[in-house]
C-alpha cells in the first residue's frame, strides 16, 4: 500500500537512484513467474535498504524472508569486504530462481540461501548480527525479535516490514491476528529500553531499531 498521492510517490521514485540491471530483471521476472508479486521489496525500497545497510556497513546481515532475493541483493551491497548475508526462507520451490540470480550477482560468494523454519536455523547459525532484517511471517514477528534480541550487540540494527499493514494498525475495526500481532511488536519495540527506534512510513511501513 502507498501513503502518498501517485504523483508524488512517482516523483519520489524518479529522484531515486536506479536499481542495478540484474535486479531490474529480478524484479521484472518476479512479476512474471512467482506468486503475489507485490511482496518484492522493489525498486525504491531496494534502494532504502541499500542505502541503511552501506550506511551500517555490517558485516554479518540475517534476513528472515527470502522471497525471491531482490532486498537480500539491495542488503548485501552494504557488506563489508569478507562480509556475509545469510537470508532464511520456508518455500524450497523458489531456491533455484533465488540462487540463479545471487549466483549472477557481486555477492555470489557472500550470501547463503537456508531453506527451513527459521526459529530452529537461526540457532544452528550461532552468528552476532549486524543488520537483521524481518520480512517473513507476521504472526512470528515478535518471537523472531526475542530470538534475535541476545544475539545483537550494541551499535547493531534490526529491520522490520510491513509494520503499518496497509493502514490495518491503526484501524481499530482490524481485529485480526496479524494486525494484532504487528501491534504487539511495535509496542514491545517501542517500549524495550534496550533499543531506539523509528517508524519510517516507507510503502508499508519498516520499523528500524538501534540497540543501544
């Protein structure tokens, strides 16, 4: 969902700088051949990602949604060299259309595809984050964030999407599970004195933390 005038969210995205060719074509074929498209980062938030993660400069990035690898090529352009993204998915069907296009990437060496359910890979990694980026299953927001929480150090980031859910947060007719669920994370967040936040209202809403 956009928030603002189409005009404007179009003069938005014409003072942007451009996505790369290959994710021009990784967006372009997402729409072609893959399920619900519109849950592609696509090219202006690609290009917030890019930007929050060369800012950061991490070295370590986890990704907990895969999709078809466009915001896991946006983040992994802010690694540092010797740098490493690993991005975490449960649909083993689009592995090979993922791969296909980290492997044509600058970063074929620098990021690792995990299929399974995250709650039990992320474990299994026994990394420290950098960046974290959620963009999975809604109703495991908050169980992700407390996973992930002792595994951040301060100075590290963590990322979350679609947190404004179409307008639903603020609609207090949405009583639905998810909504309720993005709600909870946003006060948990909101409220941990562990960490600084901010609401940013790009397309769907990404919540961005700061562990202090």
């Amino acid at each position: 969902m956009n928030f603002l005038d189409e005009n404007l969210d179009n003069y938005v995205i014409e003072h942007t700088s451009k996505e790369s060719e290959l994710l021009h074509e990784l967006h372009r074929e997402t729409y072609l051949k893959v399920l619900q498209p519109r849950m592609l980062s696509g090219h202006f938030q690609g290009r917030v990602l890019s930007m929050i993660s060369k800012m950061i400069q991490p070295s370590r990035i986890l990704e907990l949604g895969t999709y078809t690898g466009y915001s896991a090529l946006c983040l992994a352009e802010g690694l540092t060299k010797g740098g490493h993204l690993h991005t975490i998915d449960k649909n083993e069907e689009r592995q090979d259309f993922v791969q296909s296009f980290i492997d044509r990437s600058a970063f074929a060496q620098q990021i690792t595809q995990h299929i399974g359910n995250a709650m039990e890979v992320i474990p299994q990694l026994n990394e420290s984050w950098d960046l974290v980026f959620i963009d999975a299953d809604k109703e495991n927001y908050l169980n992700y964030y407390n996973l992930i929480m002792p595994t951040l150090k301060s100075g590290s980031y963590i990322l979350a999407d679609n947190i404004l859910w179409s307008g639903k947060v603020v609609d207090k007719s949405a009583l639905d599970k998810d909504t309720n669920l993005l709600r909870a994370f946003n006060k948990q967040i909101t409220e941990d004195n562990r960490i600084e936040n901010i609401l940013l209202p790009i397309r769907d809403g990404i919540q961005i933390g700061r562990v202090i």
